[in-house]
C-alpha cells in the first residue's frame, strides 16, 4: 500500500473510531464554527442553486439532508462510514453506505440537480473519485458544491502547496480519537479539479468568522457540463 | 471629496513623487519578488494567452511591454504618471498617459486581444473604471489578466474583508516616499469584479516565493465576453 493510500486508509479508519463522537458534537451544537458560520453558510448556497434534488456526500450523520428536506428539498445522503450512516438514518430521511471509490458506479437510478460535499473531501485520491463520480450523478445544467478549508486560515506555516498535513482534533472534545491526515490544496489546485472535470466554477464564498473577520472556510459553486 | 477619492488621488501623488525611484528600483532589478518570481509569472501566463497585441494598463516604466515585443507581441502601455510614461518611452515601445478613468473614452483605434494589468490595480473606484474600460478596449474572445497581491500573505493580521489599508514601501529603498493607501480586496470580491463586468475567470496562478513557499502573488485570467 503506497503513502497516499496508507493515508485515504488512515481517514476512513479515523472517522469509524469517531462516529459517535461526531454524531454528538454535532447534534450538541458543538463544533462552533458549525454552529456559528458555516452550517447556515451551506444552507444558503445549496438553496441559492434553486434545487429538487441534491445529493451530498460524506453527508456524515445526516443534519444537512435534513436541514434541506426541512426547506423542500428531496435531499439524500451518502457516506462510507457505515455507523454515521447508521445515526442518520435513525434521525430520519434517506441514506446509503457508499464509499468515494464506489460512488462512480453507485446505482443511484435518479440524477441530481445539486451535489453537495460540506468538508468531506479529506483526502486526494478520494477527492479525485468524488469529482469524477458528480459528472455522472448530477445533471447538466446542475451544480456541484465544496465546502472546504480555507487556504487563507488552513495553510498556518506550512508551504502553500499541495500536500498531506498532520490532523487533529484541537478544539473538539477528548472523546476525538486518532485524528487523521488530510490533503491541502491550493486554490489554483481546486480551481484545476474542477476544470479538469469539465466544471466551471461560477462563485466562491468566504464565510468570515464573527471574532476574527478571517474566513472559516471557501465554498466554491460549479455548473456541470 | 470623498474618503475614497482623497485616496485614489493619494495612490497618484503618491507614483508622481516615486517615478524616479521606481524607475530606477525596475530597471536595476531591486524588487526582489519581481526579479525571482512575479515578472517571469506575468510574462509566461501572458505569452500563453497567444495575443498578437497586448494593452499593458498601469505599466509604469514600460518592462512588461518591451520583454512582450521581445517575444514577437505588439505590446503598448498606458499609464497616469507622466513621469513613468517619460522613462517608458525613452527606453523604447509605444506609451501613452491615460488616466484610469479616461481610460473608458480613450480613442484607442484598435482592440487588443489581451489586456493585462500587473500590479496596477490599487484603488477602489479607478480598479472599477478599468474594468468597464477593458469589457470596450479588449476583443470578444480575448483575454484579460491581473496580476495582484495575494489574499493568503496580504491580508496580515487585519480582518479579511474588502477595504482601504495603509501603503507602506517596507523592503524598499529610502529614496521612496509617501506610500500610497491601496484596497484589499477578498478572492470573492475580485471573482464579482471580473462577474460584474460579463468575465469569466478561466485560471488562477499562485506563484510561490522560492524561500517561503507561500504564494507572493495571484494571477486572474479571464475571458471576455
């Protein structure tokens, strides 16, 4: 098993160890700049695409299908973990067990108008398949949306390029196990995955957090085929 | 007069006192992140454009439109500081004193196939006027491409949101004086400013500074209408 792939391993492995610390950090409200910026930031621009249908991936424990479903959107979740699968289907509403590597030839039967990755493109070959994998299950004429770290507050004094960098769970409660690595990219560099897949970028975002007015994140929109 | 015209007059007091100095600092290559990365930069992502003619807007003492004559492109340049527009046609090309806000009545005869501004961008107001001039100045199918600090290392420690911050010549030589306020502008706002104006942003550069790792600059390039 190479590097990367002993790292895509070492995520799947994380988020199985912290299924149920996840699913209660973010039911409690726990995770503040959820809370606070960018729960309602994904919200708005999923909305803003005017979607029936949307499909989000790594949906995790399920609040954002939910969250949609609650403003009449026909909303379902995938993720490869099957224990938060598990969560959210108890919560209510539609979910499979599907990982990145399958979504490609998942048999969803429906295409979407809307994907959505709200911070689950961790890794870099899994990323990959996930872009990949969205030509195929949304329509044309649909969107594809990532929110992701922003390169901005996410870089700290590493090299701005891509890259593997250490994980951790600062911030979060000591329940969080094993934290995992996870791939930086520049925005030139998710700027190219979305050419590359014949996706044109037509808005980013940059919620900026209320205390220090720097960018909790990037949600970057695209128009597919 | 306003806040922000007292300070797009103050960014043009400010190159009509150092056209001196800033001629000197060009063309004797004391700008270090110009020498090592930024001009090699501008030049590559503008040559890959493949234009037979270029605009260079805001182009100082004129380098970037003799090393474009070098490479075969019929490059002219217009600047607001007489003084600039002086040494540029000293040292050889095709030069005029256009202000930006003339820019949008300038009898240019011919559109460009690419119209480039690096560096040249610093005001609020005069960066709009520009725009709009380009959408007249720039052909259907051409280009336009700006070269600007980057949001990642400029942005320091103040809030990441549009607005005026002081001008310093940190790292430059005493002989400069009066530094100009400039406006800092978020990746979100720049991509609503190539939007506004019926742009399509088709690539970003980040070009890395060698010792840092960390981008020194980005590079916009877009299609026009």
């Amino acid at each position: 098993m190479s590097g990367d792939e002993a790292r895509e391993r070492a995520i799947a492995d994380s988020w199985r160890a912290n299924a149920g610390a996840w699913t209660r950090a973010v039911r409690s409200g726990g995770i503040a700049s959820r809370r606070q910026v960018t729960d309602r930031a994904i919200i708005d621009v999923v909305v803003d695409t005017n979607p029936a249908t949307v499909l989000d991936i790594g949906c995790g424990e399920g609040w954002l299908v939910r969250a949609l479903a609650d403003r009449g959107i026909a909303a379902r979740g995938v993720d490869f973990t099957e224990a938060l699968i598990g969560s959210a289907r108890r919560a209510g509403g539609r979910f499979d067990v599907v990982s990145y590597a399958e979504l490609g030839s998942w048999p969803a039967k429906d295409r979407f108008d809307t994907a959505v990755c709200n911070f689950s493109l961790i890794g870099e070959r899994s990323t990959r398949d996930v872009f990949r994998a969205v030509r195929r299950l949304v329509d044309a004429g649909g969107c594809f949306i990532v929110q992701t770290l922003h390169p901005v507050t996410a870089c700290g004094d590493a090299p701005y390029e891509d890259g593997w960098h250490a994980g951790s769970w600062q911030g979060f409660s000591d329940e969080f196990t094993d934290p995992a690595p996870w791939y930086f990219r520049t925005l030139e560099s998710w700027r190219r995955l979305f050419d590359d897949h014949a996706m044109a970028l037509t808005a980013t975002h940059e919620p900026p957090d209320p205390d220090t007015g720097k960018p909790v994140s990037i949600i970057f929109v695209a128009a597919t085929g």
